[in-house]
C-alpha cells in the first residue's frame, strides 16, 4: 500500500512481536516514525525463562535451565544476542513502552534495562497488570497513552 508523503508510520508490537518491532527498528530506523513496546521481552533467554515460569512455575523453570545452553549450541545461535537495549540505540524516534507491574513473563527488571540504554523511550506502568493484559484490563488508559 501507498503511504502519503508526510503520513507518520510507527509500528506496534505486544510480547514477542514487540521485541520483533525493536529488532526491526534497531536495523532499519528509517521506516519507522514510532514504535510502541507493549510488554516487550528484553532478552530472547529471558523470554524463554518467563515462559517456563508461566507453565511450570519455579520448579520447571530450575529443571530446564539447562536446555538454554544446549539449544544455544545446537542452533548455532546464542539466544543472549537477541537482546532489546543493544538493537534500540541506533533508532532515535519516540518509543513508548507499555508494561504491567505484575509481568512474570517480561519482567519489570528488563524494562527498566530498556529505559537505561534508550533515553528517549517513556514507559505507562499499568498497577496489577501481568503480561500483555492492560489492553483488557484498563483498555481506557491503555488507550489514551497510546494516542
């Protein structure tokens, strides 16, 4: 499709698709005017972590931290790489980042990582909110913040 000259265009991404959003503004800051980070991972190991948190609790995520390692060398790929703050610096356009203070997935910590390594980025706390759910559970402020 053919965007106007002019028009601004920003990308939005929630979890995992919020990480792809970063990766992608990181690479090509070019395309995008804006981005908007809705309970964005800040490091693919950490992700995987949070998952096994949310499945299993902390049990399961003790028994499978061995895996990351294995997986790492098996794919040829350190999952430590694909981290958030380090893509970020190279894109200077506005960032806003959405996070609930109670994410056990995408941990509060990683936020605030992101916030120290992009200074223009801003982040809208939602109190109680877990992951990826201040869309449902204050949609009206989600809303408001966004705009």
């Amino acid at each position: 499709a053919h965007v106007p000259a002019g028009t601004p265009v920003g990308a939005w991404g929630s979890s995992m698709g919020a990480a792809a959003v970063a990766f992608a503004a990181g690479e090509r800051p070019e395309l995008f005017d804006f981005v908007v980070l809705d309970s964005c991972y800040g490091r693919l190991d950490r992700c995987v972590g949070g998952w096994w948190r949310f499945v299993g609790g902390p049990v399961l995520s003790a028994l499978l931290a061995p895996v990351m390692p294995l997986a790492a060398i098996l794919a040829e790929f350190d999952p430590r790489k694909a981290d958030v703050p380090a893509f970020l610096p190279s894109y200077d356009g506005p960032i806003l980042l959405l996070h609930g203070e109670e994410d056990d997935l995408a941990r509060p910590d990683e936020v605030r990582r992101i916030l120290a390594a992009v200074p223009q980025a801003e982040v809208k706390w939602f109190p109680g909110s877990p992951h990826s759910a201040a869309r449902w559970e204050h949609p009206g402020e989600y809303v408001r913040v966004s705009e």
